[in-house]
C-alpha cells in the first residue's frame, strides 16, 4: 500500500477548511480501520485503499521519529496524546494536522486538525532539528527514534516546556481556541429530527457543559499565575527579612549585657519567620502542581469538545447526504474515548478543587505566622527604645522596615487570592455529561 504514494514531492501544502475534521481509528499496531470523508480527500486515498494500510501510508519523510515515539509511548501506557504531524497525500504534496489519538479498546482512534495554533511553528522548528540529529548519526531505526525523542524534548525545555506533555497540555487548547465558535457552528443542523437530530441536540448540550469548563480553566489559569507571582514576592522579601532578623539576631547578642530581653526577643522572632518561609515553600510546590493539573484538565476537556465535535460532523455529512448513515458507526467509539476522558476530567477536577482549597489554607497559615513576626518585631522595636539602644542597633531599623512594608502589600493580595480560590472550586456535572453522551451512543442504533 505505501507504494501508492507518489515519488515525485511537491512543496505546495495542501490547504484545509479551518472547520474541517480528519477521523481515522487502527488496530494497535496502527493498520487503518476506518477513515472519514476528509482523510480520503486530502490525502487522496480512496477509502478501500486506506483500510487494511498502515496510517505510516501518509508519514512524510521529513517527520522525525522521535515524534512517533513520544505518541507510541503515551498510546502504550493508555494515555491520550497529541502531536503536530507533517503528512504526505498520494500527489507528493504535505499537509500538516495537530493530531489527537487515544487508546479505544482494541486499537486507536484519531481526530485531526489543520495546524493553526502560534505553537505549530515551534514544532516545525524543533521537529527540523530532531531530524537533522537522527540523520547525523548511523544507528538502528530505534535507536534514532530514541535519540530524536530526547533531542525533541531538551527542544521544547529551552522553550520553557518541562515536559512534552506540558507541551501538548498547551498546543490542543490552543489549537481548538484558535478556531473559534468555526467549529460550534459549522455543524449544526436545526432542522434535523430523529435519532440524528438526537445526536446534534446531545452534541450541542454536551459542548456547553465543557465550554462553560473552560471558560472556568481560563480564569483559574491567570489566578493561579498571579498566585505564583505573589508568594514568589512575597517569598523573595520573607528571605530579604529572615537575613535582617539575623542581623537584628547578632547585633542583640552584642549589647545583651545591658539589655539580655532585647537578644530573647530576637531569637524568638525568628521562629515564626522561619515558619512563614516553609509554608511559602510548600506553597509554591503545591501551585507548580496546581498549574500542571489546570494545564491538564484544559487538554482533557479540549479533547473531549473535539471528539464531541467529530460525532457532530459524522451527523451533519449524513443530514447533507454527503455520508451513508452508516458512518455513524464511528458515534459509539467516539462517545466511548468522550466517556473515558470524562471519568479522568472529573478525577482531575477534584485534584484542582483540593489544589485551591490547600492555597487558600497555606495562604491563611504564611500570613498568621508573617503577622505574629511582626508583632515580635513591634515588641523588639519598643524594647530597642525602651533600652535606648537606638545607637548601638543602628542600619538595623530601616532595612526591617522598609521589607516589613514591602511583604505586607504582597500578603494583602496573597489573601485577596487566596479567598477567590475558595471561591474558585469548580463544579463538575459527571452524570450529565455521562447521560448526554450515552443517549448520542444508543441514538445511531435506532436509525
């Protein structure tokens, strides 16, 4: 079957409607199954010549195999993934898709995009590079992939990606924002009845559910930046203040013989301080977390709308006439990889509301403990007075002051975020979205 490519490459790239799905599902071992109207026109394959073929039938030569690796991996672990892919139709001329695959029983299904999204061209770039470095080195096939694969992946990290999937987290939402309502659009059918009206009503409902998610992801998203920003202040001024308390530590120490209480105090203050410092620590672990837990409910939910979305088409092609209604056939798979995308979205939503409620009690515990060192620091200010030891503690006063100042205005908005965060927990209707797409899965059957 790969002979059917032509020989001759033509760098024209294909164009595609910025609406237009591809839909393909393989055995694991990635022999085609099935594919949709759009995969048959743009790669130009005729459907009896794509089922039975390897999907490696439309890989372009200049694809890394590295980026294959990153997909197998994932897929083998029974994880979804998502990769742009430079593909190659029958005429000799490259198309690129951002593609999403997940594990559906026996095999893989795949729905696929025109690439549109700013992070494309990242990937084109660091796609070109991994290439060039399994073609600078004779090794096996493997052992290139390997090598391509970990090229990929120190690409992306000097892009600020820790992970690949840090990278995918963020291209899939990207992908689908960069369409718009295109897509919410493009496939309604108002005068649809029957069990395919059935279908479109339920793809509709299921799409505000998750839209009204991701509205939700999206303001969490920038508070949960703005919380990184505030306890990193806040933590950079906290170890400014824990020096000065060792200085005000040492300079006590040094007239403890007038004054011993001055030196009790100071030791004393200290502890609170060095209390605030680890709680603000852990908090910014726990909000690294609650990042990488956002950024993966975004991706989840984004996969899950495309799926919805592919089901949408399937019944606006059989409404046009474009399609036989047998190809609703593929409905049933999709609702499935949908259902299992949402049973691991409400897992996810339960670790992000914990991951709120924890930042808001961190917050809460840092600024009690900053506010008991302030009131030690007050004490050791009367008492420096009291003793008249002004003089002898001199530089030590403005430098505590003036980071004092500083932190609270920074705690101030910690608290006013930590209380949106409580405020922040995101609802999750599991057994709607459950029930919606179990009546789109049974409709095809009556049709």
């Amino acid at each position: 079957m790969e002979g059917h490519a032509s020989s001759i490459r033509d760098d024209r790239e294909k164009t595609m409607g910025v609406e237009e799905l591809f839909f393909s599902t393989t055995d694991r071992r990635g022999v085609i199954r099935q594919g949709n109207s759009v995969f048959g026109r743009i790669s130009g394959y005729a459907q009896d010549e794509l089922v039975g073929a390897p999907h490696s039938l439309v890989r372009h030569p200049d694809m890394p195999g590295g980026a294959f690796r990153l997909v197998w991996d994932r897929l083998g672990a029974g994880r979804p993934v998502g990769a742009y892919m430079k593909n190659l139709a029958r005429d000799g001329r490259p198309y690129w898709v951002f593609a999403t695959m997940s594990p559906v029983r026996d095999g893989h299904l795949s729905v696929r995009m025109a690439a549109r999204a700013p992070l494309f061209d990242v990937a084109k770039q660091v796609y070109a590079q991994a290439a060039e470095a399994e073609r600078a080195v004779p090794m096996s096939r493997r052992d290139a992939a390997v090598h391509g694969m970990g090229h990929i992946e120190e690409a992306l990290r000097r892009q600020g990606y820790p992970s690949y999937d840090a990278f995918m987290f963020d291209a899939l939402p990207a992908e689908v924002s960069a369409r718009g309502h295109v897509l919410a659009t493009s496939y309604a059918r108002p005068g649809a009845s029957g069990p395919i009206g059935e279908v479109l009503s339920g793809a509709g409902a299921v799409d505000d559910l998750l839209g009204d998610l991701v509205g939700r992801l999206s303001a969490y998203h920038g508070l949960c930046e703005r919380l990184a920003t505030a306890s990193a202040n806040v933590l950079d001024i906290g170890h400014r203040m824990s020096l000065s308390v060792e200085a005000a530590q040492r300079a006590s120490e040094s007239v403890a013989a007038s004054a011993p209480v001055l030196a009790n105090v100071a030791r004393v203050m200290s502890s609170p301080m060095g209390k605030a410092l680890a709680e603000l620590e852990r908090m910014r672990a726990l909000l690294d977390r609650l990042r990488a837990d956002v950024a993966e409910l975004r991706f989840r939910i984004s996969l899950a709308r495309l799926y919805n979305k592919m089901v949408a088409a399937f019944a606006a092609e059989v409404v046009d006439g474009v399609a036989p209604s047998g190809s609703l056939g593929a409905v049933p798979l999709l609702c499935d990889a949908a259902q299992a995308g949402a049973l691991d979205m409400s897992d996810q939503v339960r670790r992000v509301n914990d991951g709120l409620r924890d930042v808001a009690g961190l917050v809460g515990e840092a600024r009690d403990l900053l506010e008991e060192f302030r009131r030690f620091l007050g004490q050791w200010r009367n008492l420096v007075l009291r003793h008249r030891a002004a003089a002898s503690l001199a530089g030590m006063l403005d430098p505590i002051d003036a980071e004092i100042t500083a932190s609270w205005d920074w705690i101030e908005m910690l608290r006013t975020l930590a209380d949106r965060c409580e405020a922040a927990v995101i609802p999750f209707d599991l057994p709607a979205l459950e029930g919606r797409l179990t009546r789109m899965k049974l409709a095809p059957v009556a049709a």
